[in-house]
C-alpha cells in the first residue's frame, strides 16, 4: 500500500502481463487502470478484488489494473472523498471510475471528473440533483424520486396503508431527496403524510418518535435515513405501539441483531435494496457464492452495485478500447444503441426511462428475505 498526496493508493495487481490494445490507442497509456472510490471500513473494498479475479479471465482485458483509493486516516468524510477524487484524477492511466460512497460526496468530486474527463459511474448515490452533476457523471442507482415511488407502492398496495408518517435525515441529500420522493408518490395518489419529522443520527429518538405520534397515529411508517437512525426510530416506535410497519430505504442496512434486540413482538421491518443474495440468475447467484467462499463476507446490494460497476467498466474497455472519451460514448448507448448492460443487479443503462432494479426484503431474526421482486 503506498501513500500518494492525500490518500492512500492500493494497487490491485494486473492479473496478466501483456497490455491492452497493445500499440493502438495513442491516448492512454499501454496499461490502462479503472478508478475505485471507495470509503475506509466499507465492505465494497472486498469486490475490487472479485472483479479483478474476473477480468483477469478475459483475453481481450490483458493489462487492466483497478486502482483502489480511501481515504487518509483522520480526514473527515467529505475532505477524504475529495482526496480520493483527486488521486484518481491525476493518474494518467484511469479511463473510468467507480464511487463514491453517498449521494453528497458524489457532487463534492463530482465537478473534479468533469474537468478532467473521466467518466465516473456512480453505484449507489440516489440524490436526483446528479442528473445535472455533469456529463461525465453516471448515476446507476435509481434516484430518490424513483426509490420514492417504489417505497410509496409497496406501503399503499401491500400494506394497506393510508396514513403515513416519513421520518428522515435532515442536513443530507439522501434523507431530503428520498423524504421528497416519499411526499410526492403519496400526493400522486392522492395522500399526505401525517406526519413529516427530521432526525439526526445522535437525535433522542424516544422523544422524538414520542411527539410525531402524539400528532399523528400512522397506519405505517417510512424511515429515509441510514442504518443507525432507521434503528432509533423504529426501535422506539416498538416500544410505543407493538407490530407498527416500518419501511427504509436503501441506505438503512439492518443486520438480523438488529431486529432480534426488538423482540419477539418486533414491528414488520421491510427494507429497499437495490440487490439480494437470494435473487435467481447465475451471474447473481455467483457473485453470492464467490463473496462468501473467496472474499469471505455477506455481501449486501451497495456490494453487488460496486461490483456491477466495475464490470460495466471493464466492458467497455473490452468494447471500445482504452479511452475516456470512447468509454463515455459507450455509457451514454446503453439502453439506446447497444442494449443495456446485463449485471447481477439488472440491466443497466443511463436513459431517464430505464428500468428500476429495487427489490423489498424483510428483516427477520435470521437475516432477510425477498418479498418482492425487481419492478
């Protein structure tokens, strides 16, 4: 591991020696890399190594490094994604690049590959505003609007809920823009919210659930927030009214302990995600397999969107060679021209209309399970 400016540069060796498109791409170096943002602690650390071994098995993909950057020890969230951003930006030999980790650390770098040119493919980041983040942005993940909508159906159709209350992460793009997307999906259906409360990750949550439902008694309630405030809400609403359904959005990973501490009289705990484990198809089903027998962990589906990422990547250097500008033409096809790309989290491409890959599971005692499919 070396240290290069603000942040640390893990190099994934090239699985084979010979370089790509050797002698015919004047304008990339012969060993092209993909750039990989990814934060200190984060479990998508693991998949760059899968998805190394993976490219390692193509003939056409001979040279292609992936150059892993996280950010210093100590530096903030946000100083560290910059960092990150620059590191990769100033390697001549990055054609692409996948990250970063959230919706607002996304439009921090995001102005950084744009100025350099560099399409950066963003996994998981959901906030609507990148659509306009720039022409070298690429946001896989469906935005809040989309989650929103798919959220508000799932409540309304399969939960009978009419009343409903939206706890969300105030000061962050992803509890506003999904709080948003909720409140609209309800108001095309011809609801309101009874009850639209922010919280903070450090917030009295007994309190806070305490007064929303002295306001308002929902039939339901949805949680934009991540996994440490989607916990305190619905861990205090147990407490105030036994089997009340709650529902997060992607970005709230509870894990079986979680739930198990509420309980056996828990509240129905449903979750968003944007992949499962459980999913069928042999690519999905493989990347399962390959995650805990070789890189030894649970992956969940920001994993699996990481993964995806650095495949679409490697594809279009196999597709169109080794040139930012040629890989930028390649994304912005999908879906139109090419067909979309098949990964283990759906199809994928970049048109307003693509298809949305979210799938609802439930937390139970022994981890989660599918409830509904992909839309």
């Amino acid at each position: 591991m070396a240290l290069r400016g603000p942040a640390f540069l893990i190099w994934l060796p090239a699985v084979v020696a010979a370089a790509l498109c050797a002698g015919a791409c004047t304008d990339r170096p012969s060993a092209p890399r993909i750039g990989y943002a990814v934060a200190s602690g984060s479990g998508a650390r693991d998949v760059a190594m899968l998805a190394g071994q993976m490219i390692g098995q193509r003939d056409a993909l001979r040279g292609l490094d992936i150059l892993r950057v996280s950010p210093k020890l100590g530096q903030s969230t946000y100083t560290g994604e910059v960092a990150i951003a620059e590191a990769i930006v100033a390697d001549p030999g990055v054609v692409g690049a996948v990250g970063h980790m959230s919706s607002r650390s996304t439009l921090i770098a995001a102005p950084l590959y744009n100025e350099a040119g560099i399409p950066l493919v963003v996994p998981t980041s959901t906030s609507r505003k990148l659509r306009e983040a720039g022409p070298w942005i690429f946001p896989m993940a469906p935005d809040d609007e989309a989650e929103g909508e798919f959220l508000v159906e799932f409540v309304v159709q399969s939960l009978g809920a009419r009343r409903v209350t939206v706890f969300y992460l105030t000061a962050d793009e992803y509890g506003l823009g999904l709080r948003d997307g909720v409140v609209a999906a309800l108001r095309r259906r011809g609801l309101t919210a009874v009850d639209v409360a922010p919280v903070l990750a450090d917030s009295n949550f007994t309190k806070l659930v305490g007064a929303s439902l002295d306001r308002a008694v929902p039939d339901a309630v949805v949680v934009a927030g991540r996994s440490r405030e989607a916990f305190g809400v619905i861990k205090a609403l147990h407490e105030r009214i036994s089997g009340l359904p709650c529902v997060t959005g992607d970005a709230a990973l509870l894990s079986a302990a979680d739930v198990s501490a509420r309980g056996a009289s828990a509240p129905a705990v449903y979750a968003a995600a944007f992949w499962h484990p459980d999913l069928p198809g042999d690519q999905s089903r493989a990347f399962a397999v390959r995650c805990r027998t070789v890189a030894k962990f649970v992956p969940q589906g920001g994993d699996a969107m990481f993964y995806d990422g650095l495949m679409l990547l490697a594809q279009a250097v196999q597709e169109v060679g080794p040139s930012r500008p040629a890989v930028r033409r390649y994304l912005e096809s999908l879906g139109s021209s090419r067909p979309p790309y098949q990964g283990i989290t759906g199809p994928i491409s970049f048109r307003p209309d693509r298809r949305v890959n979210l799938v609802m599971t439930r937390g139970t005692t022994a981890g989660t399970s599918i409830i509904v499919g992909h839309r």
